[in-house]
C-alpha cells in the first residue's frame, strides 16, 4: 500500500511560492484544517511560536486530491547550489504528437510561467532525439523543468 506524502519546499517566502506554483500546477492555496480558521490559528494550536507564523500562504493542494499537498517551509538560510530534486511539468501532450506540436505546447507554457515570475534558464534538446524540454526557475531560483 503506498504511503501518503507532501512536498517540503524550503523558501525564503512561502507565500510568493505558493501562489507561483498554485498556478503553475493547477493547484489551490490549501484550506485550513477543519475547525480553524487560517493556517497561522492550526499552528498556533499545535504551539507553533508567533514568531515562526508567516503572512499569508504557505500551502497549496491539488484540488482533485490526486497530486501531493506541498508545504513551502519559511528557512532563513538561503539556497546556494543546485537542487537536488525538482519538479517536471509535464506540458508537451503525448509522446506519439509531432515533436514540433509538443515544442510549441512547452514554450507556451514555459512563456506562461516566466510571465508569473519564473526565469527561463534554456532549451533542453539534443539533435536527433525525440525530446524537447525547457529548463527553468521559480521566483526563488529553484530549478524545474517544462517537458
């Protein structure tokens, strides 16, 4: 039986990053356990320090309930090397569409993320393979990839 898990993302703003990837995954800002109002008065009840509450939001969740909930954890040391896991956005359609097809579906959606504030970091082809992919970066210089 598989195990339940969500995503820890480390950040120096929780909210900008959950608002960049709720819509850059199609997910939602998370709603607060049942019976508390905001997220800060759950963690308030489970003795989290005032001074370790955020603005805003740190949570997002997939609406469905199929992907993963991820928490973005506020962390005041900042990011200095590569990740080493990042997330690919599967954007291109099927694998048996003409490559230029799924070409023009990832740069339209490496175009809309880069327009929510990610930076495009390059193209990821090679000659001669059936693959085409966009390298990139959160907000907060987090490497992910279009494909």
């Amino acid at each position: 039986m598989p195990v339940h898990f969500q995503l820890v993302i480390d950040c120096a703003d929780p909210d900008l990053l959950a608002r960049f990837w709720a819509v850059a995954l199609h997910y939602e800002l998370a709603p607060a356990p049942t019976g508390f109002a905001t997220w800060n008065d759950y963690y308030r009840d489970v003795g989290l320090p005032e001074e370790e509450l955020i603005v805003g939001a740190d949570r997002i969740s997939d609406p469905d309930g199929l992907g993963p909930n991820i928490w973005f954890h506020a962390v005041t040391a900042t990011k200095t090397v590569k990740n080493r896991l990042h997330l690919d956005i599967h954007a291109s359609g099927e694998r048996t569409d003409p490559i230029g097809m799924r070409r023009k579906r990832v740069d339209a959606e490496a175009a809309r993320l880069a327009g929510l504030g990610a930076s495009i970091s390059g193209a990821l082809a090679e000659e001669g393979l059936d693959h085409y992919a966009v390298g990139m970066k959160d907000p907060e210089g987090n490497e992910f990839d279009i494909n």
